[in-house]
C-alpha cells in the first residue's frame, strides 16, 4: 500500500490548522487589540472577541481597557524645604479610540515611558506650595486633585486617562510629627479649660438668679406685713404651744410668748416682727 498520499494529506491538514491556530486572536474583555499590518497600527481597535488576521504580514497587540493602579514610592518636598516619604497610588485608564496613537507614539511600556515621569513631575510642582503639616489635614484631597490636574495636561493628550491620584501614606520628619502632636495636645487642653471656664460661668449665673429670686420673695414677704398680721401669727403660736402635751408655763407681755423650760428653769422667748422692731 502506498503511504505517501496519505502522510501529504495528513501534513497539509496540520499545516493549513498551523495557520488557522497562528491567524486567528482572541481578545478579551477588558482588553483592546490593535492589528500592526507591515510594522503600521491600524486605526480600528478590536475589544471582546475573536479575530483574524495574516500571520506572515501582521500582529496583534492587546492592551489594557481597564483602570490600572501604579503604586509609587517617592519623596516629595514641601514648602519649608522638608522631604516627605509617601506612598502613592495613580488609578489610571486608556481611551478606547486612541489606544492606536498611544502605540504609535509611546509604545507599549507607556507605564515607564510617560505617567510615571509625568507623576514625578507633578507631585513635585504641587507638593512644594504647600507646608508638610498640610499633607496631613484637609488639604490632602486638594494636593491629590491638583496632582492629577496637572498630569491630565499633559496625559490626556496620548490617550490616558488618570482617575485619580491617591496619597495613601504620608511620613514626616520625626522632629515635625512631635511638633505637630505637641500642638494638638495642648489646643485639646485649652478645650477642656474653655469647658470648665464654661460650667463655673454657668454655676455662677445659676447662684446669681437663686439670689435675685431670694431677695425678691423677702421683698414680697416684708411688703405684706404689717402689725395686725403679726398679732395674728403671734395668737396662732400660742395657740400651737398649748396644745403640745409638754408641761410648760407660757408667760406673755401681749405681744410676745416667752416659754418656760421646767428642764432648765430658763426662759425661751419666741420672737416676732414686732419684736425685732
């Protein structure tokens, strides 16, 4: 039997899925691809899918579509000269359409070739007007927003996109951090006196209206007395004093009971308004 037609059939059927297998590329989500036909990027960019293209005369290169992180370790300055260790993250993303001209103009090492010079760049621009306790207020949102700003200048015209630029850790000198933490403690410690300068104002103003409302009752009191009402009050004691089951001797001038003690054989004078006058 003569095997040579055979063993052509079966080389040029692995040859011919060979190529199939070489010419055809599947690009994933998140992914876009660009065909490079003789060394030139074609415009149209391939997302999600299989495509098929000349293995001979053409590749195909994928890059990302999705947001990236950069994460940086860098040294930033401040505006009092001071160099501050932080750590940085760059979320950034390329445009879908000119991931092309990205190509033809950066390459594919973009990441090294441009955002992370551009970032240095910046970061040193911005960070140098602001002082290095900033860099731990409220400001840090502003110094992250005007980083990427100012990369954005620049990046956006290459087709990138840069989401956000993140200032996750900030260390300061160790003289500046106990600088800072001395003047936190002792603006916490003028609190808490402007709190206890509060409560003693408080109690203060709380004694002064007792008073003012102590004197204005005597003052009320005093107005509605007069000799007959004390007379009155005076009948009414006596009257209280005889019905205790006490043995005493109630001695009187009209005006004024005066009690005899038999205990002590001494006299208890029960004094009244007209008394006092």
């Amino acid at each position: 039997m003569n095997t040579k037609p055979l063993f052509r059939l079966v080389c040029i059927v692995l040859a011919v899925i060979s190529f199939g297998a070489t010419s055809c590329v599947v690009v994933r989500q998140g992914e876009y691809g660009v065909k490079r036909k003789l060394g030139k990027y074609e415009d149209k960019v391939y997302t999600s899918g299989m495509s098929a293209f000349n293995p001979f005369t053409s590749t195909f290169i994928k890059i990302s579509g999705q947001t990236e992180n950069i994460e940086v370790s860098v040294n930033i300055p401040s505006r009092e000269g001071l160099t501050i260790q932080s750590e940085v993250s760059i979320l950034y993303n390329v445009v879908q359409k000119d991931a092309p001209q990205l190509l033809r103009s950066v390459g594919l090492n973009y990441e090294q070739t441009i955002i992370l010079p551009v970032f240095r760049s910046a970061v040193a621009d911005v960070t140098a007007r602001y002082y290095a306790k900033d860099m731990h207020s409220g400001s840090r949102s502003e110094i992250e927003t005007s980083i990427r700003e100012l990369m954005m200048q620049t990046l956006s015209k290459k087709g990138i996109v840069v989401e956000a630029v993140l200032l996750k850790s900030i260390v300061l000198p160790r003289n500046l951090t106990k600088a800072i933490e001395d003047k936190l403690e002792a603006e916490q410690q003028a609190q808490r006196m402007e709190f206890v300068l509060q409560q003693e104002r408080q109690e203060a103003e709380r004694q002064r209206i007792q008073a003012e409302g102590q004197r204005d009752a005597n003052q009320i009191i005093s107005a509605g007395l007069n000799q007959n009402v004390l007379q009155f009050k005076a009948l009414e004691a006596w009257l209280e004093l005889s019905k205790s089951p006490n043995a005493k001797v109630i001695i009187s001038n009209g005006s004024v009971p005066i009690i005899m003690d038999p205990e002590h054989n001494s006299p208890t004078v029960i004094p009244t308004s007209s008394q006092n006058q």
